[in-house]
C-alpha cells in the first residue's frame, strides 16, 4: 500500500523525466484516445499540461499540513 504521498512523489517523478527526455512521453505517460475533445499528439498542448501537473503536485506537495489533505481527480472528458 502506497500513501497518497508516495503516488504524488512517483508521478512527479515521472513527469520531471519525461519533461527532462521529451522522447519518453510514450513510454512513461503515453495519451490515450478516445470520447475526448484534444489531440493524442506528443506536441506543445502536451507539454504544457504535463508542466501543469508537476507544478500543482509541487504545491501539494508543499504543504505543511498535506496530512490533512483529501485528493479527488475529475476530468471533463
């Protein structure tokens, strides 16, 4: 069992490799088609949102009290 720390901390990681090695977006966080308005295209779009991600999850991360915390993931697709 891995603590919702522990699944923040890996897909950080995950998101600074793959920033770091563009190259790698496939293999690690490869995107998915589907019922969705967006492309599947390794491009800008991409990227940004990926940098989205590790920011918010350094601001989580962040917190003096990320103990207290309950974590909710929505999409709108």
């Amino acid at each position: 069992f891995q603590s919702r720390y522990d699944n923040l901390r890996n897909l950080l990681e995950v998101c600074e490799t793959v920033l770091k090695g563009n190259s790698r977006a496939e293999e690690l966080l490869p995107s998915q088609s589907g019922f969705f308005f967006g492309g599947t295209e390794y491009d800008e779009w991409y990227f940004k949102d990926l940098q989205h991600t590790r920011d918010k999850i350094n601001e989580l991360l962040s917190k003096p009290d990320f103990d207290k915390f309950d974590f909710q993931y929505q999409s709108s697709w």
